[in-house]
C-alpha cells in the first residue's frame, strides 16, 4: 500500500529543512540558493504528492517546476525590453 499524502508531505518538510540546514555548510554566496531550493520544494503540497510515492521524486518536481516557472518569468522580461528576442 502507498504513502499517504500527509506522510508524503512531511518527508518532503523534513527533506526541505535538512537542505535549509545544510546551506550552513556551503559558501555564503551559494546560501541564499539553498534556501531557495528548499523553499521550492515545499510550494507544491497537496496537488504534487497526492500523485508521488517517493518524497524525493515529490520534492524534486516541485523544484523543477518552480524553476521553469522562473525561468519562463525571465525570457518574458527579456522580450519586453528587448523588441521581441529571447535570449
């Protein structure tokens, strides 16, 4: 029998706050990156793992989407200020 979604979400937080924890570890210009990864992680409860078994599958989706999302966010900022082209 699978996980339930309340067991999927709270590895996903525990997952979320070792990450939060680990960026102590890392270089003080790399921090702020691993808080936002965590963060990410986290954005996607309830419609993200209801679909997953695996918190590590669950968190890592919900990262790559928000990640796209921004990345989508800044080729339209470039092609409103530069006529058109996407770099």
């Amino acid at each position: 029998m699978g996980r339930s979604v309340s067991s999927i979400r709270r590895e996903v937080k525990e997952m979320a706050d070792r990450w939060t924890r680990t960026r102590k570890a890392l270089k003080r210009e790399d921090q702020p990156y691993a808080e936002e990864l965590a963060k990410m992680a986290k954005m996607h409860s309830n419609e993200v793992f209801y679909l997953f078994d695996d918190p590590l599958e669950a968190a890592m989706f919900s990262l790559l989407l928000e990640m796209l999302k921004k990345i989508d966010g800044l080729k339209e900022s470039n092609t409103d200020s530069d006529s058109g082209l996407i770099y």
